[in-house]
C-alpha cells in the first residue's frame, strides 16, 4: 500500500529518534473500513542519560492526533523494553516488528528483524489463546454482535496456528485464509470493510461462530503440542549487542 503522507508527519514529531515504526491494526490485518484510523507502533531510542541518570526518559510514548481528518495512533517503547518483550511470549510486537508496512526504517531495524526468527518459541502460542479468549468475550458481550471482534477471533487464532507450524508471523487474515480456506472469512471482511451498516451479525450465527472458535482452538492447541520451535528464545545476546551499540552511538 501507499504509505499516506498525514502517517509521517506523526512520525516526524515525534521526541526521540525512532528505530522503526510499522502499521498495525486493521491495515496490517487485512480489513481496514473506510473510516479506520491508523495504528502506528515502534521503537525509539532513548538517549544514555535518560537511561543511566536518577531521572529516566519515556519508556513508552503514546499519541493520538489528527492530520488532515485522519485520526492517528502512534504508540512506541524505548528500545530496551522492545527487546525485552521479544524475549517474551509476545507475538503483538513481532508482529509490529515484522509488519511489511513500513513508515519509518533504518539498518538497525533490519537487524533487529533478522535477530526475531531467534526469539520465536512454541511458547507464543499462549499469546494467541489469550488474545482469542480477549477477542471472543468483546464479541459475545455486545448485543447485536459486530463483525470486528469476531475478525479479530479468526485472525489471531490463524495466526497462531501459521506460527506454530511454520515459525513466521503472519498477520493478514486474507493471507492467512488462502491456506486455512475457511468460507466464511471473505464474506466476514466484506462486511466489515463496506461500514458499519454491515458491520453486524444475526444472533443465529452465534452457534456457527462458537463452534468454529471452539475449532480452531483446539487446531491451535494441537500445533502447539506437534510444534517444532524451541522452548526458549536464543536472541538475547544479539539484542544485547544492538542495545549496547544503539546507546553508544
């Protein structure tokens, strides 16, 4: 996609250098509506006195604006508290990490992308259980049920499995379906992405929809189990290398 120029001005107010920033959300997911904001997230680098001083800098810089009517969504952590939710079970930022949106870059961002194959393990997939629970309580709280949450159902569980089974992130639900073929997933998108007018489910899919998320939890439960991944993450002492180089220079 073309990257709209209102994103880089956010970027470029940005206090402190950035290492990268990427597009998440539903632009990354595959199923933007018209009127979606813009999710921006990535990392900055904290100059070495806001990190070896008394007074410590912004860990974490969240901010919202609109440029032009556009609503923007930039949200960063320093470099050091990215790296260590990598060593996590944290799928959300090697998503971000990895996203093929790209606003900002630099040949750090590059390496840090290459170092994150070493920070996957099986172990993600709690990440993606938790996130699925999260997603399908949001969809069975609202009366009548929206066609949002439960996307965002399919998509993180997809996720999951793809990950369990390949070692790649792969956030897009569009992607994802070309190999789990599930027919209902273009109708779902097309829902969405056509407003908020369509945007809504008949109670009677309920069952059809629970039953699916009951599914491909268990798909995702027996990718977890047969995955090939590590137990543990291996990247550390190359993240240590980059933070150490990032804050000297």
């Amino acid at each position: 996609m073309n990257i709209d120029p209102r994103l880089h001005k956010q970027v470029e107010d940005h206090p402190h250098p950035l290492l990268f920033t990427t597009i998440s959300g539903a632009h990354l997911y595959g199923f933007p509506s018209p009127d979606s904001d813009f999710d921006l997230r990535g990392a900055h680098i904290l100059p070495l006195a806001d990190v070896i001083g008394l007074k410590t800098g912004q860990e974490t810089v969240d901010k919202t604006s609109i440029h032009d009517g556009l609503e923007i969504d930039l949200v960063t952590h320093d470099i050091k508290k990215f790296m260590g939710l990598m060593l996590k079970k944290n799928g959300y930022v090697l998503e971000q990490l990895l996203s093929p949106l790209v606003v900002r870059t630099t040949p750090e961002h590059e390496e840090l992308k290459a170092i994150a194959a070493d920070c996957i393990t099986k172990h993600h997939a709690h990440h993606y259980f938790g996130f699925a629970a999260t997603q399908w309580k949001l969809f069975r709280k609202e009366t009548p049920p929206r066609v949002k949450p439960l996307l965002y159902v399919y998509r993180v569980l997809l996720t999951g499995i793809h990950l369990m089974r390949t070692g790649e992130i792969e956030a897009n639900l569009v992607y994802l379906n070309e190999s789990a073929k599930l027919p209902y997933i273009p109708e779902l998108i097309e829902r969405k992405v056509s407003g908020p007018e369509k945007g809504q489910l008949e109670q009677a899919d309920l069952e059809f929809h629970e039953r699916e998320y009951n599914r491909l939890r268990t798909e995702l439960e027996q990718a977890y189990q047969q995955s090939d991944l590590p137990e543990r993450p291996s990247g550390g002492a190359a993240l240590n290398d980059l933070l150490v180089r990032l804050r000297m220079n």
